[in-house]
C-alpha cells in the first residue's frame, strides 16, 4: 500500500538553530496517526512544512507518490492538506459561514458570492460534525471548541485527505475533547489520514493506530500503538540522559516564604496548595497550557483569584495588587521578555533600575550615578557580556536580555523570586550561568518558584517538583523522587509507572 | 442570538426589514431624517432648491472620498493622503485642459483619476510591500503630495475662466433633480457595495482586517489586496479632485488641505470599524451625509461656528462609544452563553456517571 504522505528525512534550519534535523513521517489513508514529542521536539515546524508555511531546507516530501509543492499555504490546501493549528484563526467579524469559506466562496454564474449556498452548505457540514452552530452567527465570542469544529468545517470543504490537528484537546473540557475525538474518527472512516499531535497519552492510545515519536527535531521512532504503551513512548519522547550541567547547590530549607491555600480560578486553575521555604528551589512543571503560567500571576496579583489563599512570610498577601507583592518581596520574571519584561529600547541602566527607582531618588530625583553603580554591580555578578551599560537591550543576545531582566528583579532583594521559563530561547552556556546564578542565589536564603517546560532542568535544578495538568497539582515529588517517567506521566495524565 | 442589537425587535418585523432596523447603519439614517426635517421647519429655506442642491454637492465630495476610504479601513489601514491627493489631481487636471475653452469633460476625469491611482499605489507600495504602518505612510505621504502640489502650482491659481465649460457646467447642474456630482459619487457607492458585498476579493478586504494573520494562512494575497485597497482610495480621492475642481471653478494650493479627518470621521460615524473588519460602503456615505448635512444645518440654524465643530467631534466620539458599548455587550452576551454551555455539558457529564455507575 503506498502512503498517502511520505515525509522523509526532512531539515529545516532557523538562523543557527536546526528546528527539524531528519524528520520523517510516513501517513496512509484511513488512519489516525499520533505525532508526539516534548515542547521543542519540531512537531510544529514539521507540520508547518505541511501546511505550507515553511519550505524544508533539505529532504523529501511526497503526496500520492508525488513530489509536494512546498510553501505556499493556498497550494498546500490544493493538494489536499489541511492544518488545523492550537489557536484556531478564525476571522472574528465575519460569519461562520464565510469562515469556512473564505476564498473559495461558492458564486453565481456573474461571480458574485452565493450567500444562501454558502449558508447552506455551512449547515451541512455542521450537520456532518453533529454540531448546532449558527451559520449566519460571527466567529466573534465563539468558544474555542465550536472555533475548531468550525476549521473542521472549513478542512472538510476543501475536500482535504489529510487533515492535522495541533493539539486540537489542549484547550477542552472533557465533553468537547470527547465530541472532537468523535469527529477524528468520522474523518478516519471517511478515508482521511488524521494526524493527531497531542500530549494527552491516554486520548493517544485509546483514539490513534499509529504514532510517530519525535525529539531534538528528528523523528526517533514509529510504531503500531497496539505494539507499544504509554512509558515506552514516554522514553523514546524523552530519551537523553540528564547532565550535571545544572549544578543546585546543597541547602537546608529554612522558614516558610510562600505559602499557597486551596487558591482556585475557576475553570483556570483549581485547589492549588503548596509551600516554598528559603533557600528552596521549587519546579513547576507540566505542559504548555497546564495552568502554570496563570497560578503565578495570581499569586503574585496580576489575575484576581476566585478562593483560597496567599501567605508570604506567615502574613497573607491581598489578592490582585501586584505593588503589595512587590512591596514584600516577591519578584515576578515573567515568560515573554520582550513584551513584559524590558523596554528594549532602554539601555541596561534605565532597565536594571528600573523598579528601584525609589531607593535611588532623593527628593523624587533619581540619582544617575547611584542608578549607574547598581546597574554595574548586577552587570559584574551575573556576568553580563555587553558593550557598555548604555547599549539599548534590544541589542543583546536572548540570554543577555535574561540576564537583565534577572537582574532588574534580584536588585529589589526579593525573598521570593517567581521565575517564568527562565531559560526559553537562550544557548546552552548562558543557560548553565542562569542556572548558577539560581543556584547561587537560593543558596543565600532566597526562595525561588520557577515554571519550566525542559525537564533536564527542572530534575537538575529543584529540591522540589510540583506537576500540574488541566489545572490541578497532580504530583508533588522531591528531588530524589523526581524522575523524567514520572514527570512526564504526572503531566499527561498516566499515574502508573511501568 | 443574533448578533445585532435590535434584532429582537426587528425579527418581529419580518427578516429582512428586521435586518435593516437591527443594522448599524439604521441609527445614522434616522439621525440624518431627524436633523433633515428639524431644521426645514425651523428654517424653510434650507431645503430650498439651491439648498438641497448646495447640500448635494458639497456631500458628493467627501463621500466620494469616505467610500474610498471604507476600503482602506476594514483592511485595518488608513489613509489620510486623501486631502492631498485631491489637491493635486484638481490641480494636475485642471492644468492639462487649461485655457481650452472647448476641452473635454473626459480628460479631466479620466487625468483626475489616473493621479489619484497613482497616488494610491504609492500609499499601497509602501504600506503593502514594505509593511510600514499606514498611519505614518500615509501622513508622510499628505505632506510629500501636498509639496509636489505646491511646486507644480508655484503659487497661482486656476480659475473658471480658464477651464473648459463643460467642467464648469458639470459642477453647476444636475439630472433628475441631482447634482451630476452626486451622481458621480451615488454610482461610485452602488459599485464599491457591491464590489464589497458580493466579490470574493472584497471579502478577502474585510478578512484581512479580521485577522491578518490568519488571512495569510487561508492564502489571500495580502499584499495585493492592499494595493487594491490603497489603489481604490487614491482613484476616490482623484476622482473628488475633479469634483472639486467643477464645484469651485478652479483649484489653487490649498485645495483638498484637512480633508482627511472629516472623510475618516464620516466613515467611522456610518459604522464602519477604525480597527478593521466591518462597515459598508452605504454606511460610510450615510455618515458622510449626517456630518455635511449637520454642518449646513447649524449654520442654517445660526449656531456659531465654533460650536459647529464640537458638535461634529462629539457625534464622533458618541458613534465610537455606541459601536464600543455594543461590542462589550456582545461580549459579555458570548461569554455568559459560554459558561453556560460548560455547565451544561458538565451536568450531562456527571449525569452520564451516575448511569453508568
């Protein structure tokens, strides 16, 4: 039987950085095909290749034993390819309708777009996917299940034979996945080749037949899911051994710094509890997606929470007033950079001072040479490669921006230290500074949270590991716990280890 | 639930005179009928002939020019060159047919409308292909034209007496009891709603505004259908220009000079969203009408000038709060229906396992 996709040994460079290595991917017609692989992997610029959006640097792909026209997203649908991405990209001002149609609109013989065809063959297709939905209604306001069932719709229209979904159940309830995995297999029994990336191993093995396992952008296995369980492909996912690259260094726990209550948002997050003590480095880890990100920034006030409690320091902390936060001696170092945490066009002076402004002023006025000596003091300690303390920090590498951004934070001497992603983007060397410095700092009684998504990092770095998934603490492991199978299966939702 | 505020009310009416009622554009017509008859029964004189006439013409110009304008906006751009563009298409028009007592009409049109094209495919180039925000292109672009006027002129002015009759006579007379300039600018309109309403291309425009991104994805050629955009704009703002040039006889440097904000601020009060994705060309050129017609009114009304102008902003700002305060309604409508729907679903679920159990 020839493959309908034929995707063989496939590399895709960005700048230095190789996204996809020797990816293959091989999908037949009939079949539900489970791409998997941690964040990072190259699922998503492989599938990007499909869709048209990359055009591989080097390698094959074929569709029908023919050569696939790379890089045009318009051809990619002609030929019968169809990416249905995380965050569906509906236009939100027009109607289902023409979502779905956007671009091949049915028209009259004058040219002139059919609406009431249009409308009609939306409902069909609705019909088809079980789903009531308005085709006259706006996209607008859509729930993100319903924006999906509508890229289905739009997918199906254009007759695709194969058909990706980006983790299409990240973002669902139980119910939606439920309805979306029922449409997967509809799709399957009508001839298509489905591909289904997601992390949830247990919707894997109960809805795919076949699955591909990626790391490091190359493809590492493939395999029949009936010949397979969930801790193999939780090795082959992981599979590198851990390297002493990330030195913690040995403390005694002190008092408690933060202590988190029962602290729910509904439908975000739910009866989160835990502890961080000085000199503790705590992991939080889980997917992309797990509620992580949004605990934080409702402990440290960004996000109002709806129960529950936050004690800093044995005193509770009010909820949604981030200066109180800061005003005790949390810091907050948030994920994005660029967007929240510099003003890049500043230089390293105005950005390091930044939130210090105040200890730095005397009557109002802040003093340039005590701003530039704090600035040079942190610039000195955490090793910072620039060329001059006035140099804008948009010019500095992604680590080095980190660095500031550490810095900016570590010179309001915090107690609590709440890092996002600390090392996302940056090389490997500046990386194991940014642990040292972690390190380094925990080891003189600060308490640090940090949420990383690279599990060698959060193994090397944490005396404590806590795993979130679908917004519950699902695990609570110490150091000598914590091992990748039992991370990873915390975060995708497989309790037994095998 | 529909999606339109009044559409409850409408759907009793019958769909479609429900959809007109419910629609945006439906307030802006009843502003226009409400300040129409208010001020013929305080001043009878303001729809005389020579007034309704007089009120025409002076709305084709920024109409014409708002109906350009309504594609560039639901692109998510903006074009603020339109003044400009005017200035120099008068003046470029005027100039090839001047002193030719006998010259053709058609010249001048079709001059008028070759400069504001290419004028438009400059904002578009530069906007499109080099992706540089349109507020400050196309500001930067109000200026350049504006200098390339003022050096081609030199300074002087051409009167009626120096243009052909026939452009003369366009400006002053009419069929069917309307300016031949609003007919000009009526057929634009007719032409722009349904090139908009019923091309797949037009509906790229508003997808593109939407979404940008998105509309990549699906493969509409974004750059094209911003030249597009800009291209339709600057041949609006030529073809004014030639209005402009009939309805005063003769054009100088200062024509066209602050008309950008007026045709912006008519489109934004006829609905048609700064922010990209919705709005009609019809509801553009009822906005036009509303704020030309409200200007002859109060001076019709003898409301000092000064007041004229603030009554013009604050319709701006009550057109923008009422299309914001819609749009949180909506919102909070969509999310209550989606809390609902979880709960539901999570009661069916609950239900189903206790079932099973």
């Amino acid at each position: 039987m020839t493959p309908l996709v034929d995707v063989r040994d496939v590399a895709k460079a960005f700048g230095g950085v190789h996204a996809l290595r020797d990816a293959s991917l091989t999908l037949f017609a009939g079949e539900i095909h489970a791409l998997l692989g941690e964040n990072g992997a190259g699922k998503s610029t492989l599938l990007k290749a499909l869709a048209g959006v990359h055009r591989t640097d080097a390698g094959e792909i074929d569709i029908d034993g023919a050569p696939f026209e790379q890089g045009s997203t318009r051809r990619s649908l002609e030929q019968g390819v169809a990416v249905i991405y995380q965050e569906p990209s509906l236009f939100p001002d027009l109607s289902l309708a023409e979502n779905v149609f956007i671009g091949r609109q049915p028209v009259t013989g004058r040219g002139s777009v059919d609406w009431a065809a249009m409308r009609r063959n939306a409902k069909a297709l609705f019909t088809q996917l079980g789903v009531d939905l308005d085709p006259d209604r706006r996209a607008q306001g859509l729930s993100i299940a319903d924006q999906q069932i509508v890229e289905i719709a739009k997918a199906l229209s254009t007759s695709a034979r194969v058909i990706v979904m980006d983790e299409p159940t990240a973002a669902l309830s139980a119910a939606e996945a439920g309805r979306l995995l029922d449409v997967a297999r509809r799709l399957r029994d009508g001839g298509a080749a489905v591909v289904f990336v997601s992390h949830r191993l247990d919707e894997v093995f109960s809805l795919c037949d076949r699955l591909t396992v990626m790391r490091d952008g190359s493809t590492v296995a493939s395999a029949l899911v009936a010949d397979t369980t969930p801790s193999q492909v939780v090795r082959w996912m992981v599979g590198r051994e851990l390297t002493d690259l990330f030195p913690k260094l040995e403390t005694t726990p002190g008092d408690v710094v933060l202590r988190v209550e029962g602290l729910t948002s509904h439908g975000v997050f739910d009866d989160i509890s835990f502890e961080v003590h000085a000199g503790e480095i705590v992991a939080l880890a889980g997917l992309v997606g797990s509620g992580r990100s949004e605990v934080v920034r409702a402990i440290f006030g960004i996000d109002r929470y709806d129960d529950g409690r936050v004690e800093v320091l044995g005193k509770p902390l009010p909820p949604a007033d981030p200066r109180a936060a800061l005003a005790r001696g949390v810091a907050l170092v948030p994920e994005d950079r660029r967007q929240q945490g510099l003003f890049m066009p500043a230089s390293i002076v105005r950005n390091t001072s930044m939130v210090v402004l105040g200890g730095l002023s005397r009557f109002g006025i802040v003093g340039r040479g005590r701003e530039r000596s704090v600035a040079a003091e942190w610039a000195q300690r955490l090793r910072l490669r620039h060329g001059g303390l006035d140099e804008p920090v948009e010019r500095l590498s992604g680590g080095n921006q980190q660095k500031v951004v550490l810095s900016k934070w570590l010179a309001t001497n915090p107690r609590l230290l709440v890092v996002d992603e600390p090392t996302r983007g940056i090389d490997v060397a500046t990386k194991a500074e940014v642990h040292r410095l972690l390190s380094e700092q925990a080891g003189k009684g600060l308490a640090v949270l940090m949420i990383s998504s690279e599990l060698p990092e959060v193994l090397g770095m944490a005396d404590c590991v806590l795993v979130m998934r679908e917004g519950r603490l699902t695990a609570t492991l110490t150091r000598s716990e914590a091992t990748q199978e039992r991370v990873m299966l915390a975060a995708t939702g497989q309790v037994s280890v095998a | 639930m529909k999606h339109v505020p009044g559409a409850m009310f409408g759907a009793t009416l019958g769909t479609a005179v429900g959809k007109a009622v419910g629609s945006r554009e439906a307030p802006v017509a009843g502003a226009l009928v409400v300040v129409l008859v208010v001020t013929s029964v305080v001043n009878p004189r303001f729809l005389s002939d020579q007034g309704r006439f007089d009120l025409m013409v002076a709305i084709a110009i920024t109409g014409l020019m708002a109906i350009g304008q309504t594609f560039v906006l639901v692109m998510r751009h903006v074009d603020l060159s339109v003044g400009s563009v005017l200035g120099l298409s008068a003046f470029i028009s005027a100039s090839a047919v001047k002193g030719q007592p006998d010259g053709s009409l058609l010249t001048v049109l079709i001059l008028g409308l070759a400069v504001g094209l290419a004028a438009g495919l400059v904002n578009g180039l530069l906007v499109a292909a080099l992706g540089l925000p349109a507020l400050v292109v196309t500001l930067g672009t109000l200026y350049v034209f504006q200098g390339v006027q003022a050096l081609l002129t030199g300074g002087t002015r051409i009167n009626a007496d120096q243009l052909p009759t026939s452009v003369v006579r366009f400006g002053v007379s009419g069929g069917l009891g309307i300016p031949w300039l609003m007919w000009v600018c009526l057929a634009a309109a007719l032409v722009g709603a349904v090139f908009l309403r019923t091309r797949r291309t037009g509906r790229d425009l508003y997808a593109v505004g939407s979404n940008p991104p998105a509309a990549r994805l699906v493969g509409i050629p974004v750059v094209r259908r911003t030249l597009l955009a800009y291209a339709v704009s600057g041949a609006a703002a030529g073809l004014a220009g030639v209005l402009f040039l009939a309805r005063f006889g003769g054009v100088d440097s200062n024509a066209g000079l602050g008309y950008e904000l007026p045709v912006v601020a008519a489109c934004v009060v006829g609905g048609v969203n700064i922010l990209g994705g919705s709005g009609t060309v019809a509801g553009a050129l009822l906005g036009a009408m509303l704020l030309k017609t409200m200007g002859v009114s109060l001076s019709a009304l003898s409301v000092p000038e000064f007041w004229q102008q603030a009554i013009n902003g604050l319709l701006l700002i009550i057109a923008i709060t009422a299309d914001r305060f819609v749009f949180l309604h909506r919102a909070r409508i969509a999310r209550e229906e989606a809390i609902r729907l979880r709960r539901a679903i999570r009661l069916a679920a609950e239900r189903e396992l206790e079932v099973s159990r």
